[in-house]
C-alpha cells in the first residue's frame, strides 16, 4: 500500500546512498512497569452508611478530598508514607468491627487522620486503593500502628 504522507506513523523512507536502516526506526516502546502505576481509587466498598463527609469540620472536606488526589499519585505504601499519608491498621473488633462487615477476612482495613478526630477508612487491593468509610469521629479502641 502506498503512502502519500496521510499516516500519522512515522514511515521509512529509505534513502538510495545509505543502505542502513537508521537508528531512530528500530526504537522499542517503554512499556510500564506495573509496580509503578499508581493507585485507583475506587468506592466499590464505600460504606455509605458510615459516611460523615457532611459532619468534617471546617476545610475537612476540601482536606479529604486533597488526601484523595495525593493517594492518586501514589504507587504503594512506600509512596503513601512518604506523602503523609497514614498507614495505621486498625483491628477487627470493638467499634471497627462495623467497618469489616462484609469483607474478606484477609483484608487489612487501615485509617488515614484528615484532622483531629476526621478519618479515611481503607484498604488496598492490588492496585486499587479501595475507600470504605470518611468519618469524622474517631473510634477509640485497640489498634495496631
């Protein structure tokens, strides 16, 4: 098939004094390293019965939203600490117990601090950063940190 300059692919034309192909057409695409894509966040486990967005103080909910941008920036939990973002596990029983309804039992749940008693209830699932509750108060009981 020939070509009258309409393909937006580069194609080789080929020049009659050079008999080599020129370095620039043997170029190999980068692909992704999938440890380096980011985070999508996703809402599929929200629980909406749970959720106090209205309830956060002040600048609370433009600050939820601010930590949920960064998260989206982020690839692990190496990349999540080192934007602040918290990585604090919270243990399934007492007043969280409600927040694992209906998950697996291998999800590890975890809790993000917005400000003063504000949180971001989540997990992380492969690459998905899976939301499961913004609250505004804070559950006081035994945690792992």
């Amino acid at each position: 098939m020939h070509n009258n300059g309409s393909s937006p692919i580069p194609q080789f034309k080929p020049i009659r004094e050079n008999k080599y192909i020129p370095e620039t057409a043997a170029q190999i695409s980068q692909s992704k390293d999938p440890e380096y894509e980011k985070f999508a966040i996703t809402f599929k486990y929200y629980r909406d019965d749970l959720c106090e967005i209205l309830d956060l103080e002040k600048h609370g909910g433009r600050k939820a939203l601010m930590n949920l941008r960064t998260v989206g920036n982020c690839y692990n939990k190496i990349t999540l600490k080192q934007n602040n973002i918290d990585i604090l596990s919270v243990v399934n029983s007492g007043a969280y117990k409600k927040l694992y309804s209906n998950l697996s039992p291998d999800v590890d749940l975890m809790e993000h601090k917005i400000q003063s008693t504000a949180r971001i209830f989540y997990f992380i699932a492969g690459k998905y950063f899976c939301v499961r509750a913004i609250t505004n108060r804070h559950f006081e009981i035994n945690k792992h940190r």
